[in-house]
C-alpha cells in the first residue's frame, strides 16, 4: 500500500468529524438565527409598508404558476382517480374525494412546494448579494436595523401571502376538478358543491390554513437564514439559493408529516 493510499485512509475520521462539526455548527446558527427573529418579530418598528411591497411582490409573481398548477392538477387528479373508483362502482364519490384531497393535503402542499422553489430562492438571492455586495453592512451605518428591515418584513410577509394563495390554490384545483366531473357524469351544481365543499368538516379548513401559516413562515425563515449567512463571492450567492429551495422542501415535508398525524388524533380522538 503506498504512501498516498494510506495518507487518504487516515484522512477520512478527519474529514467526517469536520461534517459533524459543520452539520452541529449550522444547527447553532439556525437557532440563534430564529432566536433573533422572535426578538425582533414583536418589537416596533415593523416596516409595515415593505412587508406590503414583499406581500404584493410574492404574490403576483407565483399567482399565474399556481393558477396553472392547481388547474392541472385538478383535471389530472380527477383523471387519475376516476377509474379506480369505477371498479368499485363508487364514481358518485368522486366529488367528495376530490375535496378532501385537494383541501387537506394537495392545495397547501403544491402552492408551499411552489413558492418553497420560487419565492424561497428569490429570497436567498436577494439577501446573498445584499450580503456578498456590503448593503448589508451599509444598511447598519445609515442606522437601519438591516435584520428587522430585511429579514422580519419576509417573513412576515410569507407567512401572510401563502396561506392566501394556498386557498387561490385550492379553489382553482376545485374548478378543474368541477370540470372534469361536469364534463364526464353531467352532474348538477349543488349537488358537485354539497359533496365537495359544504360537507368538509372545519377541521379540514383549520388544518389547511395552519399548514399554510406553518408552510410561509418556514420558507421565508430559511430562505432569509440561508441568504443572510451566504458565503462571500458570486458562487456563495447561488449556493444560498439552492440550499434555500432544498431546506425548505425538506421541512415542509417534515411539517407536513407532523400536522397529519396530530389533525388525525384530534379527528379521531
């Protein structure tokens, strides 16, 4: 075995302690960094109208993505499940289903997944070369509190629009679904609207929104965090970016896993 060889083997405890190392590192600033936002998040002031341009700006820009999105996946859906229904000979339930999926689960979680890639990479670029260019930085010589003005406002104004194109969402999916239904089976209005919508329960709406709520604040949180600490240079901004967007979806999955199972206990206990 030659020298390189053995030099490469005791190389690697080093290497997976510094991962360790960098994993437990990034935990800690994660938490001081939200630590910091709940410190700020309730003292004045609170830059009422950049959290309205943020508000106005999330969602105009993902508004025509989401209105395409939930049209399909409503069609497709009703689509997709039609037939597995027929073998049951259960089709008159189609309407039900299409609400309770689209309600609880597809709605919030479609419109999180796409503002998580869209306004949570946005978000990370923006402040990455806020911080890469030295705004940031003149931002506190001008006497500005660059954390409440920057990072505050975004979440603020994620957790506020998010839930509200989540509901854009849901309805767009419903008229696609309506469609598809109306189309095939020729079914009437109010008997498509009572088995669709008026007969969920209100649990499914509570648990709509908070997953929405919960959805906003954890993109506009991470995608801040990621920006706010990027790396200095060009290529430090592109990995806020992308580590944003992969953040984020990986715990909007988790949350979603977590507010299943306590809608359920509550549902059924």
């Amino acid at each position: 075995m030659d020298a390189l060889t053995m030099s490469k083997i005791r190389s690697k405890p080093y290497v997976f302690t510094k991962q360790i190392d960098s994993f437990l590192t990034g935990i800690s600033d994660a938490y001081s960094f939200s630590v910091q936002f709940f410190k700020e998040a309730f003292i004045p002031p609170f830059h009422v109208r950049e959290i309205i341009n943020q508000s106005f700006e999330i969602g105009l820009k993902s508004l025509s993505l989401i209105t395409v999105t939930g049209f399909i996946i409503g069609i497709v859906f009703t689509k997709q499940s039609r037939p597995s229904l027929e073998d049951f000979g259960a089709t008159s339930w189609l309407p039900s289903l299409m609400g309770i999926a689209i309600i609880r689960a597809l709605g919030p979680l479609v419109t999180a997944l796409i503002c998580a890639g869209k306004v949570g990479s946005s978000i990370g670029a923006e402040i990455g070369s806020m911080k890469v260019t030295e705004q940031i930085e003149a931002m506190e010589v001008s006497a500005i509190n660059p954390f409440k003005y920057l990072v505050v406002s975004r979440v603020y104004a994620t957790t506020l629009t998010i839930p509200v194109l989540s509901l854009y969402c849901v309805c767009v999916g419903l008229f696609g679904s309506y469609i598809n239904v109306h189309a095939q089976e020729a079914s009437r209005n109010c008997q498509l609207l009572s088995t669709c919508i008026f007969i969920r329960l209100f649990l499914d709406i509570y648990t709509s929104v908070i997953k929405s709520v919960a959805y906003g604040f954890t993109i506009g949180l991470v995608g801040c965090y990621k920006g706010y600490n990027a790396p200095r240079g060009t290529r430090g901004v592109g990995r806020a970016a992308n580590q944003a967007v992969i953040v984020s979806m990986f715990l909007i999955f988790l949350e979603e896993v977590v507010i299943v199972q306590v809608t359920n206990w509550f549902r059924y206990y």
